[in-house]
C-alpha cells in the first residue's frame, strides 16, 4: 500500500487523491507513517478518512474525518 500510494503521488498533477482500502490496511498505513505515542490516541471507525500531507517521499498524519459523526 505504502509503495503504491507513493507512486501515485509522485505523478504530477496527483496533488489530491482519495484511495479507499480495508480499514486493516489503513491502520497499517497509519502505523507506518504515525508515532506510536500519537497513534494510540487515534480513534476511528467505519467510513473514517484519515488525511494525510506528502512531501519529499513522505505522508504525514493530519486528522481523523469522522463523516458519521453527528449523524442522525
């Protein structure tokens, strides 16, 4: 996952993609890329986005998107 999104964002003009997977293999990626300190503080569940920066061959964690939170 993490060679394949690589790839992608180092094509030119892919400066926002969405890439949709398996929550086992997000939390994967997260794991990759998120401390370990920091990670056990994340939360997320079904339909989550977790949004990442890539820079210099790198992803950064920025935020969990709980689009089902609030929700009635």
């Amino acid at each position: 996952m993490n060679k394949t999104l690589t790839e992608i964002m180092n094509k030119e003009d892919h400066e926002t993609v969405l890439a949709v997977s398996h929550g086992g293999a997000c939390f994967m990626f997260l794991r990759k890329w998120e401390d370990l300190s920091k990670r056990e503080k994340i939360h997320f569940t079904n339909c989550c986005i977790l949004k990442f920066e890539f820079e210099d061959n790198e992803f950064k964690f920025i935020e969990v998107i709980d689009p089902l939170k609030n929700v009635v």
